[in-house]
C-alpha cells in the first residue's frame, strides 16, 4: 500500500500530498494527468474560456438566496485562476433539475456570493445561449467574468432528456447549446467534478469540439480518490445513508464485490429497503413512502445482497418516529404498525459509532435521517461525532452530506469531503465517468496560438 494518503494526519485540514500519475505524449509538450491537461499546461491569456462549474446549493426561495456557498467557494481557486491569468471566463452551470423541480431556479444568486468571494465583478445574464448571451460573451475583456443562467433551462439539459435519449458525445457536439456557444470559445474548461458522472452536452459535448481541460477543483478530487481507491487501508467502513437509492445499491453492489467494503453501515431509506428486503415490519408510513417514490425495484437486489453479504450489511436494530413534538423509538420488531420513521435510533446510532472509531478508512454518503430538524437530527449527528472522532481516513461526499459537515462543526476534522456524491459513488465502483471520457478525447484536440 502507498502511504503518502493514509500517513497524512487528518486534523491538518489540508489536503494529502499525493504522487501523480503522469503521462508524456511523444513529440508534444504536453504533460497530463490521467490523460487529462491541467491548467499547468495551457496558456490561458487573452483566450475566451468556456467553463463547465457546479454550484448548486439549496435556496431559500422566499428571499432568494442560498442556503449554502459549500461548492461555490471550491471552484473559486479555478476561476480566480483563469481570472488572473487574463482570460475571458464564460461561467456555466446549473441549479437543480426538472427531477428536483423545487429547487430549479435561476444562477443569479451564485453570480453575487461568486462576485463577494472573488472580490471581483462577476456579471450574470438571463440567458444561455441565445444572442443576449452571445453577444455579452463577444464583449468581454481579458480577466472579465460571466456567470450564464441555469443551463438546465435548456430542455437538452435536463435529467430527463439525458435518461431517455442517451445522446453519445458526438451527437452531444450537435445540439443547440454546444453550437451556440462553442464558436465563441477558444478552450473548454471542466471544473464540474461533482457531476462528472452525468452526462448532459455542456458536461460532456464541448471536448468533442475545443481543446479542453480539467479545473484546479476536478484535478484535485480525482487524484485524491484516485490514490484512495488504489488501497484503502483496513477495516474500510461505507456509511450509506439518505434517500438517492440507485447510487446507494450501485456502490453497495460493487464494493462488496469486489471485496473493497467490510462493513456497510445502512440509515435513511437505504436501511428501509434493506430492512423490509429482510422482511422485518418498519411501519406502514415508511413502505408507502418507498412505494410512492417508485424504489420497489430495489427490494428484489436487497434480497440478493443481504443473501450474498449479511455478515458485511449492517442494519439499524432500532427505528425512531416522531409524535406530535415527542420523538419515539422502538427495536426493529416493536415498530407500530402505522408509523414512518424518521432516522435510526439511539442504540444504532451508538453501535454505527463503534465501527467507525474501529475503522482505518471511511466513505460516507447520505445523512441516517430527516437530519435538519431538531427531533430527527440525533443519528446523523451521532455518526457525524463518531467521524470527527475516529483516527481513520474519513471521505465525506454529496450535498446533503455536506451540510451535515457542516452543521455538526466537523468539517475542519473530516480527510477528505468531496463536492460530489453521484460522482464519488460512481468513480469508487471503478466506473469511467462520461466526463472524464470527455475530457481524454477534448485533451487530444491541439490548441490553436
């Protein structure tokens, strides 16, 4: 095992040093990392730089500000960057989708806190790619930002049309925002690590088109997960919790086959599935939920892992609910009949804190419960304790979890945390994401003087 990342001591708050794969195309000046130019490598002066961030945060949309600035502020090392060094940056990004449709909403709020931390202007317009957008761009000045509007307002964005049309990248470098907005850059930059594992045309068209590269904030995730999954140091604890089922079953499904996990520490609606797979009562409130947000389908691949890996799951052995402004809990077993829980309860949460202390590595991702209310907070917050705790190397990743870091003071006393969670998911499954993919191929494309 390489130990530059687990010798790192976790308290530092800065980030492991790690040694870099790199690799020299014969004949060329170009050094990359894992196939990927770096901002290292690219002079950026005087060039309209097309850049693909992700800064979606919750917002308050009664007053229209964000609730947090956790992503916005890790991409600013890059921006200021390409800033500094006399480009014309083109900010692209995208705030919730039509699947979260509660939380679509327009970018200008992310241009203000992005102005505050920059301390520089960051304009915004309320467009895309139609010829407002076009023609701000064609206006800009060397080291000038530009923040575009929600790029999910275009249909071709959005979740739905990336899952039903499954365009492949070529086609990608067809649709209306690459062919708008492409002519107009001279380099593609992608700092959009949390949401390399979509792929959507402003993630993944443009490097079928421009000479690309990776964001200071991409660079550094995936070196860092990269070296981490080269050999994870034992016992390796993945704590799965929150409501985003797929990605849960997906990494469960690979860590445990491929040996990487040696406990599963379950909460949220991941432990419901689980529990109801065992066929263990949960409350009536609690099935109806998994019903109505269509993840019946994961019962049957529950079955099969608890089948295949009930010494390495760890399930809840008690279940809490709330009453009025009373919180309850009950072992798994003495659930009544009607009721919907809430989070895990005191016992699991104690027993979750255990592994975690005995552990030497720790993934987590997704809260063990409705974490942002007082009465259903105590799990997560008890496994967020443990975290802070524990001598292991701690990888925190996803939004909710995020916040969670957040709330609890934890976030100077985690490893790691990673702006993504669909992302960290997929890329700890050994998955190529699409945008890395993307990237490769838009690295091959020479830059023009």
């Amino acid at each position: 095992m390489r130990g530059s990342l687990f010798s790192h001591q976790k308290r530092s708050g800065a980030a492991p040093a790690v040694n870099l794969p790199r690799g020299l195309r014969k004949g060329e000046a170009i050094i990359m990392k894992f196939g990927i130019r770096t901002l290292d490598e690219v002079n950026v002066s005087g060039k309209t730089v097309l850049c693909r961030i992700d800064i979606n945060q919750p917002v308050d949309m009664e007053t229209g500000t964000l609730k947090s600035t956790t992503r916005i502020q890790a991409c600013v090392p890059t921006i200021r960057e390409l800033s500094d060094k006399g480009a014309k940056v083109v900010l692209m990004a995208h705030q919730g989708s039509d699947i979260e449709y509660q939380n679509f909403y327009t970018t200008e709020p992310h241009s203000k806190v992005l102005s505050e931390l920059l301390g520089k202007e960051v304009q915004f317009i309320p467009d895309v790619c139609g010829p407002a957008a076009i023609e701000k761009i064609k206006s800009l000045k060397d080291g000038e930002i530009l923040l575009l509007d929600n790029v999910r307002f275009m249909s071709e964005e959005q979740t739905l049309f990336e899952k039903k049309l499954r365009l492949t990248h070529e086609e990608m470098a067809k649709t209306i925002v690459v062919r708008k907005l492409a002519p107009l850059g001279d380099l593609y930059l992608n700092d959009a690590f949390a949401a390399a594992h979509r792929d959507q045309p402003t993630l993944s068209g443009f490097e079928q088109v421009l000479p690309s590269m990776m964001g200071r904030l991409f660079e550094k995730e995936y070196v860092v997960l990269s070296e981490l999954m080269e050999a994870p140091a034992r016992p390796c604890t993945f704590v799965l919790g929150g409501a985003k089922i797929a990605d849960a079953f997906l990494m469960m499904e690979s860590v445990l086959s491929a040996g990487a996990a040696d406990h599963i520490l379950a909460g949220g609606v991941v432990a419901n599935i689980l529990l109801i797979a065992k066929g263990e009562q949960i409350g009536q409130g609690s099935y109806d939920f998994i019903v109505k947000s269509n993840y019946e389908e994961f019962f049957e691949k529950a079955k099969v892992l608890l089948e295949k890996y009930a010494d390495k799951i760890v399930l809840p052995v008690d279940l809490a609910w709330t009453e009025g402004d009373v919180r309850k809990e009950a072992k798994i077993g003495e659930i009544p009949a009607e009721i919907g829980s809430t989070d895990i309860g005191e016992e699991t949460a104690k027993m979750y804190q255990k592994y975690i202390l005995e552990s030497k590595t720790v993934f987590v991702n997704g809260p063990m419960g409705i974490f942002e209310a007082e009465l259903t907070e105590l799990g997560t917050k008890m496994v967020w304790d443990a975290l802070g705790d524990t001598e292991a190397f701690t990888v925190v990743g996803g939004g909710d979890s995020i916040t969670a870091t957040t709330k609890y003071g934890k976030t100077d006393k985690i490893s790691y945390i990673c702006t993504g969670g669909g992302a960290l998911i997929r890329f700890l499954t050994g998955e190529e994401l699409p945008v890395v993919k993307a990237l490769r191929h838009g690295s091959q494309i020479p830059i023009k003087d």
